[in-house]
C-alpha cells in the first residue's frame, strides 16, 4: 500500500473566564455581578455603576486600568473592582446676622472643616443646621448630601437679667416681670 501523508492540525479555542464585577458600595446596572470574556479578547464595554456623591472612573484589576481594549489576561476566574472620585459641592451659608463668608467648596464623604463664625445682635449662635432638616453640622460632620446645599444660621435669644434699685421704694410686677424675694426684677 502507497503511503500516505497524514497531516494534523492544532486547533484551539479560547477558554471562557468568568469576571466578579465588584462596585465597591455601588450599584450595578440591571443587577449584573459577573461578566463572561474569552481568554486574551478585549474586555470591551463594561457596566457603568454608580455610587451616591462619586463620579464613576474605571475598572481596576490590583492597580491595572481596565480599557475597552485591554486583553483578559488571567487564564482563572477573578475580580475587577470600580474605582470613584468623591464629587465636591458648593454650600452656601444663610444667617440673619454678620457673616465673613457666603459659600465653600465640600467633598462627599469628607468632614465640612472650617464653618463661618457669625453673629447677631441680641442673640446667641447655636450652630449650623442643613435647610429644612434639623440636623445640626459641625466642622467633624461628615459630607452625605449628595449635591449642593445651604446650612442655615440658628440663634437663640439672649437671656438678659435686670438687676433694678428701688432706692427705698418698691416694685411692682408685671406682665412678663417677675419679682423676686431680695427686691430685683428678673
């Protein structure tokens, strides 16, 4: 029998690699935690999550930037995780009374830092409160608004006591006065 020649080819697929998509605190589009890429193809379009007070800004594998045409590499299952820039907003400062500064610039998820020192004739400051929510911010308060704000001026009334001399004569109380024992109007 004549010979003959036989000849073999190498044939080979790329293994599927399963990638966790990992939005560290945010959320994910349509609830997708995994994608699915060939081995050494472009991971191409990846879903975009997002993240109260965070401007989405890649995905990252260790310290590697993910492309659109960057190679899946790993021959194994692994994860990517999202990386966030915190947004910075404006809060402006309302007051009824004298105020060195009207607006400044805070990040989402660092403290407010330095508040304005403000005043008002008659009347004592008692702190910085978001508009319309009674919650009180200090410099230590963390940013959670996501978006810009205005932190109202609150004051309470000075308390004023009139110590008053009848000089040999006497007092009579009224309305809104009280007289106490040793002859003073308080």
């Amino acid at each position: 029998m004549p010979a003959k020649n036989i000849e073999l080819n190498d044939v080979w697929e790329a293994i599927d690699i399963q990638i966790t998509l990992n939005a560290d605190g945010g959320t994910l589009p349509d609830s997708v935690i995994s994608i699915t890429r060939k081995f050494d193809a472009n991971y191409g379009e990846l879903p975009v999550p997002t993240k109260e007070g965070h401007t989405f800004d890649a995905w990252y594998y260790g310290d590697i930037k993910i492309a659109v045409n960057s190679k899946v590499t790993n021959d194994k299952a692994y994860e990517i995780k999202a990386k966030y820039t915190a947004n910075t907003y404006t809060v402006s400062f309302s007051s009824e009374g004298t105020l060195a500064t009207s607006e400044k610039k805070v990040t989402f998820g660092q403290t407010y830092g330095s508040l304005p020192n403000t005043s008002k004739f008659g009347y004592l400051f008692v702190g910085w409160y978001v508009e319309g929510i009674n919650t009180r911010i200090t410099e230590d308060t963390p940013v959670t608004i996501a978006g810009d704000h205005t932190l109202v001026a609150r004051f309470s009334a000075n308390e004023i006591k009139l110590i008053a001399n009848a000089n040999g004569g006497t007092f009579k109380a009224t309305e809104g006065w009280e007289l106490n024992e040793d002859a003073t109007v308080a």
